[in-house]
C-alpha cells in the first residue's frame, strides 16, 4: 500500500511503501501518523485525464491521476481539500476532520461539466466505496 507524504524538513511530495527516507533532503518520512484522508479520482468520462493538483490547507500534495486512489496520513485536525486541473482552479473545497473518532476521512473528487467552464467537485465518500489497491 502506497502512501503520499510531505517531508516536514524540506516539503517534497513522493509516495512511500513504508516508512523512509526523503528523496531529496534524505530526512525520515513516516507512512504511520494519527490519522488518514484517503482520495480518490474518479474517472472520467470525457476525457478529461490530466492529473488533478491536490492541496491541502493551501499546501500542494502533489497531482493524482485519472482513477488514482491516494492515501495521506496526517495528525488529528482539521483539513480543507482543494483539486485543481489545467485552467479550471474551480473546486468546490471540502473539510474534513481527522479526529480520534473518526480518524480516516474518504473522499472522492470528480469533474463536474458546466455550460461555461467545468469545475472540481470533492464529496465525501465511505469506505466501502474506495478502491481496494
């Protein structure tokens, strides 16, 4: 199972099996932490397949792409989920709490077509509905 992880020493993005050592600055990466958001993208069916940016409280997390399922394990708090892709910067934002209760939030993101420009929509979804990879 694959992880996407922020070094805390020097803010690269890069997905871990496990815990590791930092691509570029070589610091320690953890995949454990309080919490997880997992994410997923679902396909799409106009053939709009370039990778979605995904941030998280303003911060970049790197993209994901079409039919990516990325998980993304945080300390408890509070998060605002943000996707761009190309010109659209449109996205209706989510936030989710990560709490000791609740300490995995599921969430699905999608395109949405519109008359005048398209725009990114992040819901929340359960667990029986994400991909097993």
């Amino acid at each position: 199972m694959m992880y996407r992880v922020k070094c805390k020493s020097c803010g690269t993005v890069q997905d871990i099996a496990g815990d590791a050592a930092c691509a570029k600055c070589r610091a320690p990466v953890a995949s454990k932490s309080d919490g997880m958001i997992q994410m997923y993208r679902m396909g799409s069916p106009f053939g709009v397949a370039a990778g979605y940016g995904v941030y998280i409280n303003g911060e970049p997390y790197g993209h994901i792409a079409n039919t990516q399922s990325i998980r993304i394990p945080l300390p408890f708090g509070s998060y605002k989920l943000h996707c761009t892709c190309g010109a659209t910067r449109k996205c209706n934002d989510l936030v989710v709490n990560v709490t000791p209760e609740f300490p995995n939030a599921y969430v699905k993101a999608r395109i949405c077509t519109g008359f005048w420009s398209n725009h990114i929509a992040i819901e929340p979804a359960s667990p029986e509905s994400m991909p097993k990879d």
